[in-house]
C-alpha cells in the first residue's frame, strides 16, 4: 500500500528436482510490482482475482498460469506494458530458477487459469 505494490502468483511452474533428475514438480512463484499491472490488466476485461492465503503475502494476487510456448515465436513478443517485478521470496529455490529462465532470454507464456466448472 505504501509503495503502490501489487501481488500476481504464477502457478504451475514446472521445475526438475534436484535429488530426482528425471522428475520434475510444479512450484507456485508470488511476484511483486507496480499496481498499475492490476490496473491494465483489469482494463483489459481479463481478470482472474484468487486470495492468496500465505503467510506475509498480500491477500489479494492475480493468479497466472504457467504455460510453455512451443515455439519462440515473434507473435509471443508483442505486449501492453512493462513493469518490473520482485519475487516475494528472493532466496527460494523456485524463485531463482524462475528468475535464471528469464535472464536467460527465454519466452513465457501465461495464461488465465480456467474457471472452476468450465471446459
């Protein structure tokens, strides 16, 4: 409140274990940023507002799902805004992984979570 920050969780990452090289889990990522994210977003008719109930965290995040583009495709570039971002929890290990990928230059695509109840 005090900075105009704002909470959006990216859900379903997919990670390899580190005991277990051949598997991998999903780990969930809260990031912080500028609220006028939330507010361009919100502009844009897409919104999907889930209460994060974590401890320390904001109770309000948008909530982002994690999906890997199949290709690095020029189209995956074009966007509305850019703003930087902060993970909640700088040492974790998804964090840092999360962090790595994109210095690395790689694309991410995120989509809204469906609805509970729709096809």
């Amino acid at each position: 409140q005090h900075f105009d920050l704002a909470s959006t969780t990216i859900t379903n990452i997919p990670m390899k274990e580190e005991q277990h090289a051949n598997t991998s889990a999903n780990y969930d990522v809260e990031l912080l940023h500028h609220k006028e994210a939330h507010v361009d977003f919100l502009k844009s008719g897409d919104n999907h507002m889930g209460g994060s109930s974590k401890e320390g965290t904001f109770k309000e995040t948008i909530t982002l799902k994690w999906c890997t583009p199949r290709t690095n495709s020029v189209e995956l570039h074009y966007c509305t805004g850019a703003y930087r971002i902060s993970p909640v929890d700088v040492n974790s290990r998804p964090s840092s992984c999360l962090t790595n990928f994109l210095l690395n230059g790689r694309s991410v695509l995120l989509e809204q979570p469906r609805k509970s109840g729709s096809k």
